[in-house]
C-alpha cells in the first residue's frame, strides 16, 4: 500500500463532491458506473489503495458493459495527473502541433459544417482557456466577437487559428438562437 492510499469510499465521496454541479439523474448514473467498477475490480469499499492502484486496477477488469465508468476513470486520471508535474517543452510542443493541425483543418474546408465548426471551437476554447473547464458548460456570452477581435473570458484571443474556428462557433450559435 503506497503512502497516498485512501479508503475507496473516500476516493467515490471525493468523485461525487467532484460531480456536484451535474444534475441528480447525471449524478446518479456516475456514481452507479464508478460503484460498478469497483466492484468489476473485485474490490471492496472499505479497502484501501492509491488512485493510481484503483485506476490500474479497474482497467485490468473493466465491469459490465454500459456501465458509465469513463467519467470515474477521467477523475481517477486527473487527480492522478494533478500531483505531476509535467515538463514546460512537452507541453509547448503539444500547444504548437494543436495549433497547426488545428490552422490546417480550418483552410481545408471551405464551408465546415455545423459538427465541424463545433469540434473545432471546443478545441481552440480547451486551448484558450484551460483552467475555464469543459467549454461545453461555458455561458454563450463569454465568447464575444467586437469587430475584428475575438474576445473568451474577457481576454482576446491573439492565435488566428483559435479565433477564426471561435468565429465560426459564435456564428453558429447565434444562427441556432442559442
């Protein structure tokens, strides 16, 4: 047992303190898929381990098909990640190859369709804000276009690739009445 172990009932009070703001049916079905994989893991609640046990150990018996394991295991894999550090040039990298293969994708389509546009303004919003969460749960108004600049969180949006697919995004909302 490794010096961070927990109870995994605690681990399963931190994930669903973690889930608070979704609504109880959303809530409910979370916490049934984390249980079931849990229990797919043929482990108990009161046992103890560390996340990084718990998380190689449900992956090495998945439960049952249906069960809604992925947003257990994305918690598992980011309070995981939370206490690493990961080195400045790997993520400098990752943010450049984003940003070409994003530019590269906006000049190849000449009328994107409605999934594109949506796909690729969640990336350049992941991107532009990390720290803003999932832009999917984001206000409409927090992306604002004021002439020729894009402006998310208050904060204007200088990469032309993320701006233009954010563009795209706001006339496609606006379009849908959202």
């Amino acid at each position: 047992m490794s010096a961070q172990a927990k109870a995994i009932s605690e681990v399963v009070k931190d994930f669903e303190q973690s889930i608070r703001s979704l609504k109880p049916s959303t809530r409910r079905v979370y916490l049934a898929g984390a249980k079931a994989a849990i229990k797919g893991a043929r482990l108990e609640l009161w046992q103890s381990c560390s996340h990084d046990e718990l998380l190689d150990l449900i992956r090495k018996s998945p439960p049952e098909q249906g069960a809604r394991v992925a947003p257990f295991l994305a918690f598992l894999c980011g309070t995981r990640g939370a206490n690493r550090s990961v080195p400045k040039e790997d993520i400098t990298g990752v943010q450049n190859w984003v940003i070409q293969t994003l530019g590269k994708q906006m000049l190849s389509v000449k009328n994107p369709s409605i999934t594109t546009r949506r796909d690729l303004a969640m990336i350049a919003a992941r991107c532009a804000a990390p720290a803003r969460g999932t832009p999917r749960k984001w206000p409409v108004s927090c992306l604002k276009i004021k002439d020729h600049e894009v402006i998310l969180w208050e904060v204007k949006i200088e990469q032309p690739c993320f701006a233009l697919a954010l563009r795209l995004w706001h006339a496609c909302e606006r379009e849908r009445g959202s």
